[in-house]
C-alpha cells in the first residue's frame, strides 16, 4: 500500500489496485501512471482547438490521449475516456505508444504545419510520467509541447513537467469553493496555486465553461477575472490582464441534462464582464 502525491486526494493505493482517477496503481509499494503510454486518442488539430488562440496560432499540433480523471465532472466532454463506466474498460483496450515513438509521429508531421504535441482528451497530469518522457524528446526534436488540464495537481508535479512545456490550456472552472468540491469533486485553492505557479514557467491561457445555476452570475465573473489580473510572472510584475480567457458555452450532455444549454447572450455578458479586468476574452461553442 502506498499513498499518490499527485493530487489533493492522496489516495492510499492497495498493492495492485488503482486510485480514485482510475489511472494510477501500488505496484511493489510504489505509486506508478497505471496508463504509461496506454494512447485512446491519437489526431491532428488546429492549436486553437486546445483552446490556445495566442500560441502560434494558425498551427496545428498532434494531440494525444489516455484514459482517467480526477475530476467528476458531470457535464464531462469527454467522459468516455475519463470517469464513465466506458473509461474504465479501455484499461484493456488501449493500445501502448512509446515516448520515442510519439516524438516521432510529432515530427513526422512538422512538414503539415505541426508544432509539436499536445496532451489532452483525459487529464494528463495523472500520467505526469509519460508526459515528461515524451515533452523532453519533443523538446530535442526542436517541436513545442502543449498541456491542456484541469490544473488538479501538487507544484512538485509541475516543477518537474515545467522544464518541457511552452504552453497550457488550464481550465478555471468556476471561482467558488462549493462549485469545486461539491459539483466537480475538486479543490479550488490547487487549482489555483497550479495556476499561479504555471504563470511564472510558460505561456497559459485559461477556459471557464459557463454552468447555468452555478457559475454564471457576473460578481463571481468579477472575482475571478479579479485574481487573474493580478497574477505575476517570475519576475514579479503583474501580467495577469494579458492571460487570455476562454468563456465557453455549456451544452447538456454525459450526467448534466437536467438543464439547457448556456444562453449565448449570457456567455457574450459574461466575456464583456471579463473584459472589464482582461485584455484577451474569447467566447466558445457559440
């Protein structure tokens, strides 16, 4: 039995078994990414599509999966991959790619417009391991690395992943403490120091999905969009109005279909309320 360190969680992991993300596992007492290079989804995107519209945009970037979360979302846009009861078969089913081999197929495609790759779909951090094993060739191929996550993760994961990633999409779901624990099953304050770190080691932009009846009222817009202008990089000036902002629609779908869709009228209020603090707001799905 051992204890995971990646996340606030700290799940105390039985020899064999997996922790609550479904993707780490106690082997010889040890905790160790039960998903190293166990690929679901493999496909070549528009960089804005992470969403990164600051970071070479007009690029494309290969962009790979796995499989577990540790989050529960439940308007989960990709549940069949992270928390579902489908997730939890492809334990069996995902194919293994080497670090090696999927530095390879990123500089396979430079000649297409590909920049590099970017880790997204499930949460990567979970998979921390991987990520810097295949970043770091990427890296010596010349290429840019992208990490699109939830941020739900300790500082000691991202001092060692920061050396190898230029740019992250991290969501900032919502700015109060009871959206966090109690409709997403996190913690706001990782998030948030994740955040505040990230500023410091590369290029970040961040997504807020706006969830009717829970976090689409314009005074925790402000109160978030507050904190981020005041984020400072490594050298202690103020950047955080110059940190792009992904306002996004909500739609039904995966265990949140008990209400409609976002209003884009709404989301378009909401992104003008951001603009009152930040300089770079961008709506979604709209």
């Amino acid at each position: 039995m051992a204890v995971c360190k990646v996340c606030f969680r700290h799940c105390n992991i039985g020899e064999g078994t997996l922790g609550f993300c479904g993707a780490r596992i106690c082997r010889e007492g040890e905790v160790t990414a039960d998903n190293y290079g166990r690929i679901t989804s493999l496909a070549l995107d528009p960089i804005e599509k992470k969403p990164l519209n600051r970071f070479h945009p007009g690029s494309l970037v290969v962009s790979v999966g796995s499989y577990g979360c540790n989050l529960r979302c439940p308007f989960c846009q990709n549940s069949e991959i992270s928390w579902s009861d489908e997730a939890l078969r492809l334990r069996d089913k995902a194919e293994y790619l080497a670090p090696e081999d999927l530095a390879d197929i990123a500089a396979r495609y430079r000649n297409r417009g590909n920049i590099g790759l970017a880790f997204t779909y499930n949460e990567p951090l979970i998979g921390y391991e991987y990520v810097r094993d295949a970043a770091r060739l990427v890296h010596e191929r010349g290429m840019k690395n992208v990490l699109v996550t939830n941020g739900t993760a300790s500082l000691d994961v991202l001092e060692e992943l920061l050396p190898y990633i230029d740019a992250m999409n991290i969501d900032l779901k919502g700015f109060t403490d009871h959206y966090y624990s109690d409709v997403l099953g996190g913690d706001r304050q990782m998030v948030m120091d994740f955040i505040e770190r990230a500023v410091k080691g590369c290029h970040v932009e961040l997504t807020t999905l706006i969830v009717p009846s829970e976090n689409d009222n314009e005074e925790e817009i402000r109160e978030m969009t507050g904190w981020i202008a005041g984020l400072k990089n490594a050298e202690g000036e103020k950047v955080g109005a110059e940190i792009p902002l992904h306002v996004s629609r909500f739609f039904p779908r995966f265990r949140m279909t008990d209400r409609d869709a976002t209003e884009v009228k709404k989301v378009y209020r909401l992104a003008d309320t951001a603009r009152e603090r930040l300089k770079y707001v961008y709506t979604g799905n709209c």
